[in-house]
C-alpha cells in the first residue's frame, strides 16, 4: 500500500451513524491506500464489529498512556487494544489547543503507543501566528523532538507523522502543496534516524482542508504518504471518492 489515508470523525457520529456509514464505505475496494477510519470512543465497538476481516483499519483519536487506573473519563491502551485498534491519533492540533495538552503529555502517549503496538499518528504543526513568525520550522521540530522522546527506533516499528498547520484545519485553506511538502522535508530530514534504522515504516500524511480536489496534489510528491481527513471524511460516498482520486493521482506519477 503506498498511501495511508485516514478519517478523523472528531466528536461526529452515534453508534447508528457510525454502523451506516461503514456498511456503506467498506462496499469500497483500495488497491494502494491502507484506509484508517477514527470514529469517536463510543463508537469504536461497534466500528470494530463491522471492520472485522474487511481491509479498512480502526484507529482512536486520543488516548490515555496508563493501563488503567483513577483516572476518571479517559480510555487507556488496554481498553482499545480489546477492540481491535490499531492506529491511535495522537496530539491533534484540537487536543494540543482546546484541552491544553503538552508535548510531554503527547510524550507519554506515544511510548504507551509503542508499548502496546499500536501506530501513532502523530500530528504536529505551526499555527497561523507561529507561521508569520517565521517559527514553522522550530515549532515542528520541538513537537517531533519532544513527542518522539527516550523513543527507541528498534523499538519503534510504525510510524505516521501528520503535518497539520493549525490555521489549514477546518478553515478550508489548506496549505499549498509547496508549504506542505518543505515541511514534510524538514519531517523526514530530524526523522531520519527512524527511517534509516531500516525497522520503523515511516508514512508522512498531510492534514488540513483536504478535500477531493486537492488530495492529489500533496500525495503525487514523493515526501507525502496520504492524509488525515477531517470534514471530507463524514460521508461514505464522498470519502471514498477522496481516496479514489488520491489513488488516481499516485497512478498519474506512474507508481
Ligand atoms: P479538516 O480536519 O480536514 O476538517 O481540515 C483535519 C484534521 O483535523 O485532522
């Protein structure tokens, strides 16, 4: 599979909704996209039932780094190893911003994630004021270094970085293939260590305002592996279609 997509549903969906949409989507075949659907945690259950033996992955959009414990409201690895998870999202830019968490939380959850042998989907990116700064750079290699700390490659054997600039997501600007594709060098260049030990499959995604008109320019670069989708992946019809044109896209450049 060359390409990974994957649908962040965030706070969308009931149960009902969620078995609806995925008895639809998965009538889907992809022959080169390894399709990750992350529905919220209520969901997940019956999300995993209707999964089961087809080619499209679960994943989590958070996670706690405990096994369990008193900590009131969270969901632990355990818990979502149970259900079939196998992608979890870790510190979305809403996670980062809206419930303040930091990247030595962010930190802890990608160890638990190693631990456990899920793949994190780890997502860094500037915001719009870090961008006029001129900060880009500096604030997604201090997201990469602290998140991906005591983090041992031999350890380590999947890996997803998602590239999201906070002001691409939900706002319908997405970043310019160019923007997009600097940042995914400067990525793969401070993760070279990992790519290089030869055992951690590393994927960079894209995420912010992807839609199916635009996908095809971020995946036919080299440096850009699929995307985290937010709105364009609430419709079965409508997500497949993304990844259809993402795939065709990858065709175009003969891969
Ligand atoms: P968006 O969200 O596609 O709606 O911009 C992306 C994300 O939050 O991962």
């Amino acid at each position: 599979m060359s390409l990974i997509i994957a649908a962040n549903w965030k706070m969308y969906k009931t149960v009902s909704e969620t078995k609806d949409y995925l008895d639809k989507f998965t009538g889907n075949t992809f022959n080169k996209t390894q399709v990750v659907v992350c529905p919220p945690f209520t969901a997940l259950s019956a999300a995993s039932e209707v999964l089961c033996g087809t080619q499209t992955a679960l994943g989590a959009q958070n996670m706690n780094w405990h096994t369990e414990g008193a900590y009131t409201g969270e969901v632990s690895p355990l818990m979502l190893k149970d259900l079939g998870v196998r992608y979890v999202i870790i510190g979305h830019s809403e996670r980062r911003h809206k419930m303040n968490e930091t990247n030595a939380d962010i930190n802890q959850k990608v160890l638990a994630a190693v631990e456990y042998s899920f793949t994190p989907i780890l997502c860094v990116g500037e915001t719009g004021d870090e961008r006029e700064a001129g900060r880009t750079k500096e604030v997604v290699l201090e997201q990469l270094r602290e998140g991906l700390k005591d983090v041992a490659a031999d350890k380590l054997k999947n890996l997803v970085v998602a590239y999201e600039p906070v002001w691409a997501i939900g706002t319908g600007l997405a970043a310019s293939a160019q923007d997009a594709v600097e940042v995914a060098q400067l990525i793969r260049e401070e993760l070279k260590p990992f790519i290089d030990s030869g055992n951690t499959k590393f994927r960079l995604q894209y995420g912010g305002s992807v839609n199916k008109d635009n996908i095809g320019e971020y995946v036919s670069a080299p440096e850009i592996n699929g995307a985290l989708v937010g709105g364009a992946s609430l419709q079965a019809d409508s997500f497949a279609a993304l990844i259809r044109a993402a795939e065709e896209a990858v065709n175009d450049e003969g891969d």
